[in-house]
C-alpha cells in the first residue's frame, strides 16, 4: 500500500518521444529562472561595453590639462576605443561563429579588464590612446557576439524580448555611469605614485571603475554553458539536448522530473556548419585561415543577403555617428555652457558657448594644472544632471520598446525615433535657451535606442551560421560612425559647431527613409498572446 501511495506522487518524467524542432525544445525548458540570470549578465555586458567606450567622455574635460590634450586629440582619444572595436570585430564575428559565443566572450572581458586598468596608471596622450584601443579590441568580442549568445538561448517567440530585457538591464545599469563619475570625479583627492611617476588623481580611479563590469561578467559566464543553438548546429546534438535539460531543470527549479527530448530535427545549415567546423579543425595555417574568414563573410555580401547587409550596416553607422560621436563631447560642451551661464549669460545658443570658453592648450604645461582656473579638476553638475536623465530616459525608454515591439512593429519604433532625433538635432542650432537646447541635445542622443532594435531586426534576417557575422559586421560599421562622429566633433567643434549637429540631425532622418527598405519590416508577431513583461523579459 505505501509502495502505491508513493508511486502515485511521484511525479512523471517530461518526455518527448517523438522528434522535436529546436524551437519547440527550447519552448519546452520552459521560461524562468535561467533566462532571467542570462538577461541580467547579458545586459550586464552591455553596460560595461559602454562604461569601456563612453566613460572616457567624463574624462576628457577633466584631465585635458593632465595630459596636455588639444580638442583634436580629445577627439581621437573619443574615437580610438571604437577603432579597436573596427579593427576586431570581423575577427570575434569568425571565431563565435566557428569556435562558440562563450569561447569569445569571456576571454575577451577578462583582457578588457586588464587594459582598462594599465589605461588607468598611463601619463601621456600616446600611452592611454594605445590601451584604449586595446580595451575597444577585447571588448568588441562581446559586443556583438553576447546579441548572438543571448538570442539563442529562447525561442522565436521570446527572442526579441529576451534581447529588449538585456537592453532595458543596460539602460538599468548606464545610470550609474553619470553617478559614479559624480562620486569619483568630483573629489578633492590625489596622490603620488613614484615608482611609474604620476600624480594619481580621481579620474584614474574612475576609469579602473569603468573596468570592473567586464570583471564580474566574465566571472559570471564561467558556468553558463555554450549556446545550445551553436552546439546543435556544429552536430553536436546530444550536448545541445543536455543544455536544455539544465536549463528546463533551472527554469523549473527541480519541482518536475527531468525533461526528455529523444532527437532534434536537423535543419539545412547545420551540416554545412558542421562541415566548415570539421574544415577548420583539420586544417593549418594562415591561407586557410583567411580562406575560412572569407567564407564566413563573403554569403552576407553575396545574394541574398546583399541587401539585408547594407541596409543594418548604414543604419547602425547612422545610429552610432550620433549617439556615440556626439556623446562623447556631451559633458564637455554642457560644462562650457554651465561656465558660460555663470558669467552672466543667460541667453547663448550652445555653440556660442562652445566659441566664447576655448582653452589654448597649447600655452599650457603640465606645471600649469593647479595655477590655470581653465584647467577644471571637476565636471558642473549639471553635467552629471543631464547625463543621469539620459540614462534614466534609455532604461525607460527601452522598457516601453520591450512591451510594444511585437505588436507594434519594429518600423514604426525606428521611423519614430529617427525623426524625432533628427529634428532635435536641427533645432539646437537655433536655439538660444541653454537648457532648452540641452534637453533637445538629450533627446538627439535618444537615437541610441534603435541600436538594439536594429540587431533584433539582424538576428532575425540572417540564419544561426551568419547570424554572429552579420552583427558583428553592421556594429562594425557602427563603431565606424562612432568613429567619424567623435572625430567631426573633435575637428569641427571650435571652428563650425553649427556644422556637426546639421550633420547628425540629416543622416538620422535619412535612417528613418531608409528604415522602410528594411525586408519584412511590415511583419509584427500579432498572434503572441499579450502577456506581463514581468513574465516575459
């Protein structure tokens, strides 16, 4: 009799004997605990690619008399970290795409980390220009490839939203950016270090802060799993189905029976996955490598993907020449304009500040830091002000894009954004209201929201064996605009102000324009049930 009862409760194993697709087996672990750990890290990520790039901004206005910075190099010292994520992009895009996502993405965090923190102790523009770059080199290979990684942990129907979470969780995060640049920046501290012979002052310990993200996350990964989506269509099925079993027991938190998933349907690509895997295991040397390289690139410059390419491409490089470019010089004109207002002018188009607060630098040395007013140690808060409402605008703002995007669709939020973005970006050189003109400045930057709505658009237009490639290419590009934009801002800045936001404000509603070319842009996941974002993301 107690044999029965306890046969009774036992609860009964979750089998599938018959041969599932991948979506369906992903569909089956169920969503829960596991996808909101990987939103969190993967967001995590996110946030610290951007403390890596743009954290550098709070630093420029402040140690510009430290290092002996020229506008013209504080531009190319903006810009340098996203050279470094130009130049290893299309790299980390091969090798997540041959090697795994994982095997990218946590070596990478940890080589960010340590030049991030060599960066740190540097006491020349050359020198912290170098590490600059070589911490946009690392952190290019999570970049991109964590979009590819996180995706392929949902279904169809949960991947967009699985990606909007992680950017809600990024927005989340970039609040503490202005935050911890007040706390560490604005400080009355310093100290000698003899022995590399540098003053050690806030700003250096703001930028080793910037590091630890990377740190942590690279932590965190170490017993995530590799995608199961990559690991199905090396041909390694048997591992994919016990990935998603330990995620279907995570996600369940043990209360059922471990699930059972006799066999995965093969799909198309996964043996020529597999086959191009098996190519690169058997085979040595430099011409087969670049052999291998132009194999995983060359489809997506090739019919059908042509087309798709080219469009992602422009429109991240669009995106990223505003919301980067134009961010990096962001604390520093709103600093100009703050000294400007507290000479007595109230009424100045940000420009006219821009023009009316020039430091010779030239005329300076590095004795003339504690004697020279214009040598600022401190960022005005309201520079951190605006920075914070920035912040606090993109994690709301991202919140509101994951609810609406599948039922309203991925073209009304780009056009939407575009145009707003780009008319505000027009209207500020007329403006003669500061802190109108900075709210329209604000709002201008707000462009960055199209950036993850464009790579849900590439995750869906490219198959899993292009997927990793593709993003990493058009972010490529992006990062190329981020590029251009710091370095039009740096050379243009002084001398035709107006110029640089004409150029931002048309390119962004030329991306709107172009947003209407997107293939199967009119499609909206209309039939997915409307269900709480809690229970969602």
């Amino acid at each position: 009799m107690d044999n029965s009862i306890e046969t009774i409760h036992e609860p009964k194993p979750v089998t599938y004997p018959r041969s599932v697709t991948f979506d369906d087996a992903l569909s089956m672990a169920k969503f829960g605990k596991f996808n909101y750990i990987m939103i969190i890290i993967s967001g995590t990520i996110l946030a610290a690619v951007l403390l890596e790039t743009l954290g550098i901004s709070y630093v420029i206005p402040v140690a510009e008399c430290d290092l002996l910075l020229t506008t013209k190099e504080k531009g190319v010292l903006s810009a340098v970290s996203f050279a470094g994520i130009i130049t290893s992009s299309h790299l980390w895009g091969f090798l997540a795409d041959t090697r795994g996502r994982k095997k990218v993405i946590v070596p990478t965090l940890f080589l960010t980390f340590a030049a991030t923190i060599i960066s740190s102790f540097t006491t020349s523009f050359w020198i912290i220009a170098l590490f600059r770059f070589l911490a946009g080199f690392f952190i290019s290979g999570s970049s991109a490839t964590i979009y590819a990684y996180l995706g392929e942990f949902h279904n169809k129907r949960d991947g967009s939203r699985a990606i909007m979470g992680a950017s809600f969780v990024f927005g989340i995060g970039c609040l503490l950016l202005p935050g911890i640049a007040f706390l560490v920046i604005n400080q009355e501290w310093e100290f000698y270090i003899p022995f590399v012979n540098i003053v050690y002052r806030p700003w250096r310990l703001f930028l080793a802060v910037c590091g630890l993200p990377s740190l942590v996350c690279a932590f965190a990964l170490l017993k995530i799993p590799e995608s199961p989506k990559f690991t199905f269509v090396q041909g390694n099925t048997e591992k994919a189905i016990e990935t998603i079993q330990w995620m279907h027991k995570l996600n369940t938190r043990g209360k059922e029976s471990k699930l059972q998933i006799t066999s995965i349907l093969a799909e198309s690509e996964g043996q020529q996955k597999k086959r191009r895997c098996s190519e690169a295991d058997n085979t040595n040397g430099f011409k087969t490598l670049m052999k291998l390289i132009w194999n995983q690139t060359a489809p997506l410059f090739m019919s059908p993907y042509l087309n798709k390419t080219a469009i992602v491409c422009v429109l991240q490089f669009g995106i990223y020449l505003s919301s980067n470019g134009m961010y990096m010089f962001f604390p520093d004109i709103l600093n100009r304009a703050a000294e400007l207002q507290e000479s007595g002018v109230n009424r100045t188009t940000l420009c006219h500040a821009v023009y009316a607060t020039q430091i010779d630098i030239s005329m300076l040395s590095q004795n003339d830091t504690e004697i020279i007013p214009e040598c600022n140690q401190k960022l005005d808060i309201i520079a951190y002000e605006h920075s914070f409402i920035l912040e606090l605008l993109y994690a709301l703002g991202f919140a509101v894009i994951g609810l609406i995007i599948n039922a309203v669709g991925k073209l009304p939020i780009l056009v939407f954004v575009f145009v707003c973005c780009g008319i505000s970006g027009v209207l500020i050189i007329f403006i003669d209201i500061p802190l109108l003109a900075m709210w329209l400045y604000l709002v201008l930057l707000t462009c960055g929201y199209c950036i993850s709505v464009v790579n849900a658009v590439t995750v869906d237009l490219f198959p899993t064996n292009l997927r990793a490639m593709a993003i990493c290419i058009s972010l490529m590009f992006g990062r190329l605009g981020s590029v251009v934009g710091a370095n039009m801002v740096g050379l243009l800045l002084d001398t035709q102000c107006e110029l640089t936001f004409w150029i931002s404000g048309i390119s962004l509603i030329g991306c709107g324009v172009l947003s209407f070319f997107i293939p199967n842009i009119y499609q909206r996941n209309v039939t997915e049930p409307r269900t709480s974002v809690s229970s969602r993301l």
